[in-house]
C-alpha cells in the first residue's frame, strides 16, 4: 500500500513537471520574442498588431485544448461503451451457460436431489455428534452409574421373588429360567404361575440392560452405523425404571440422544452446519454444483470488472428473475456456508436476489420449499 501511494505521489509530480513545462515553452517563447522586440527598436513598438499576435495565438491554443478535451472525451467514452458491450457479452454468454445447464438438472430433479443431500450430511453430522457425546468420559459415567443402579434393583426384585416361593423344587426351576430359557408349568399350581411370569418380566428387563452393556463397556462399538441402536438401547433402559430426580443427568443425555434420533438438526452448531453443507456440494459437484459454481464465476465477474452498481444490480435481477424457489434456497446456502460460495458474499449482500425467500420461513424437512435453520431467516436480512 506504501508503495502504491509513493508511485501515485511520482504519477503526480511528473504531470505537473510536464504541465510547466508545456506552459514555459506556449508562454515562454512568444514573451521572449516580444522582448526581443521591445529591446531592438524601443522607440516605435506596434502594440496594436502584438496585441492581435497575442488574441491570434492565445485563441489558437484555447481551442486546440478545446478540440483535445473533445476529442479524449469522445475516446473516453468511446472505450467506456465498448467495455459495456464487452461486459454485457460476457454476462450473458455466462447466463445462457447457466440457463442451458438449469434445464437438463430441472428434468433430474436435481435441485431436490442436493436438498434432500444436504439433509441427509445434516444427519450424518448429527449422528457424529451422538457418537462423541456418547464416548464423551463423563457421559459414560453416568450412564454406568444408571445402568448400575437400575440392575441392581432389578436383581434385588429378583431375589426377593426367588425367596418368596417355598417349594424348592420349583424355585430351582425358576433359578435356572435364564439359562433354560423355557419351563413347563403345566402342573404348576397358580400362585406359582403368577411368579413365573413375574421372573418373566424381571429377566426380560436384565436382558435389555445387558444388550446396552455391550455399548456401555466398550466404546468402539459405538459409531455412525450402530448410533441408532444404542440410543434405543439407552431409552429402552429409562423405561425400565420411573427416573427420578436423581437419574436428572441421565434424563439429560438421553434428551439430547433423542433429539438426534428425531433428526433435530437444529442443535447442530454453525462449524457441523458447514461442513454438511460444503459435504453435499462436493458430493453433487458433476451435476447441480457445477450450477452454482457458474453463479459463483458470474459474480466474481463483476468483482474483478469496473462494473457500474446500476449495472451490477441489473445483472443480479436477472439472474433471481428466473430462479425457482428451490433454487434460491440453494443458493443462499451455497453462499451462505461454502467455501467457493463465500467469495460471492460481499458482493450480493444488500442486492435483493432472494427477496422471494423473505416469507418461506424454515423446516427441518428436506422435501418442504423452506430453510432448515431459523438463524437462516434472519441471515437473510443481510441479502436483502
């Protein structure tokens, strides 16, 4: 920046320098030959005819200047229009690239293709975001702690039925129904059957908490592909038991466990919303990435050209007056959380090209025509 301001500095004072110059020699040589005048015959000085001299030649330069001025005008704006013509063939040279390739993704429904791709990156970094809080030390913990508390109050049950039942025949039986796995009660009498049945039920109870087990104690088992069973391993285990204050930090994990079952992906922070959304590009980069990434050229266009704002801003309008609603959406997010987009930033801000989004509000659903984010909406405000 130093040395752009030290060769403007230079740029100004050689003008100058030449500018003097140029008035030195235009105003310089006829007042010496006029002195020279004055000096060889003083006594009979024609000041009529140096006057006429003087109007003559002053006039001849002022309007030399003049037909100069006009002249670099004329080139000026001469130059001026042909850049205008240059950028508007430029432009829309782009613009039919754009439109011809609009028409072959609008019969393969591509546009809703990267929607639904977008969510679906949604919910893998939903899932990852599971599989760490699940891993996470200090979960695990409490989870242990849970599933502790819950088995051993199942087994107390347990006991505690065992030694309720005074034929020990039979209670050998029921010792043995885990292994067994079956017992015949045929000739069981019915106070006996109501026992069995309650065993049934406590067993059955154990073995839901042995199966989260397999989760709870090792932590390699848990990742994207078996996320889903261990959440409902773990919502499995609270419905065992009536959690109750104490079981308040267990509660806690589990609702954020559920948020990610019912694919909530508003509790994605800002860093897991941009990488699934920079993911779904990459994916569809053959086929409706290349579309944006011809908006993304058209704007940058008007960035590296001495474009006239009006002009600018009627570009812009043409390019938002034939996009579908879908499409603008896209955009937004390509804009709005892509690397390659992110460059075209500045420049749309306060353009108006999705004004049309101003009233669709937002879902978290990948087939609805609306954002998934509410801070979506209110980011637009800086578009529009």
């Amino acid at each position: 920046m130093k040395k752009k301001r030290q060769f403007s500095k230079c740029k100004w004072v050689r003008y100058a320098f030449i500018l003097v110059f140029v008035l030195l020699i235009l105003v310089g040589i006829p007042a010496l030959y006029n002195h020279k005048i004055l000096t060889e015959n003083p006594s009979n000085p024609s000041y009529d005819g140096w006057l006429g001299f003087w109007g003559g030649y002053l006039g001849s330069i002022l309007s030399g200047a003049i037909a100069l001025l006009v002249v670099r005008l004329q080139i000026v704006e001469e130059k001026n229009r042909h850049r205008e013509e240059k950028n508007d063939s430029t432009f829309y040279y782009l613009y039919s690239m754009l439109d011809n390739r609009k028409s072959d993704l609008m019969k393969d429904n591509s546009f809703e293709k990267l929607k639904e791709e977008i969510f679906s990156q949604l919910d893998y970094q939903l899932k990852e975001k599971a599989v760490n809080y699940i891993n996470n030390k200090k979960n695990v913990t409490i989870v242990k702690e849970f599933r502790d508390k819950l088995f051993d109050s199942l087994n107390k049950e347990k006991n505690e039925l065992l030694k309720s039942v005074s034929d020990s025949g039979i209670r050998y039986q029921l010792e043995n129904y885990s292994k067994n796995g079956f017992i015949n009660t045929t000739d069981w009498e019915t106070k006996y059957l109501s026992c069995y049945i309650d065993l049934e039920s406590i067993v059955n109870k154990i073995e839901i908490i042995e199966k989260a087990s397999k989760y709870i104690n090792n932590s390699k088992r848990v990742n994207i592909k078996s996320v889903e069973n261990v959440i409902e391993c773990y919502e499995e285990m609270s419905e065992l038991s009536k959690i109750d204050d104490g079981d308040s930090k267990y509660k806690s994990i589990l609702q954020v466990l559920k948020d990610v079952k019912e694919k909530n992906i508003s509790i994605l922070d800002d860093k897991q919303r941009k990488a699934a959304i920079e993911e779904a590009f990459i994916c569809m980069t053959n086929s409706v990435g290349q579309y944006f990434k011809i908006i993304s050229t058209i704007i940058q266009f008007f960035k590296t050209n001495d474009i006239k704002k009006e002009k600018e801003l009627f570009y812009i309008n043409s390019l938002s007056a034939d996009m579908f609603i879908i499409e603008e959406i896209l955009l937004f997010y390509y804009i709005e959380y892509t690397s390659d987009g992110f460059n075209s930033k500045s420049k749309l801000q306060n353009s108006g090209i999705f004004k049309e989004l101003k009233f669709i509000g937002n879902e978290k659903k990948p087939d609805s025509l609306s954002l998934f984010f509410e801070k979506d909406t209110e980011n637009l405000s800086f578009y529009n």
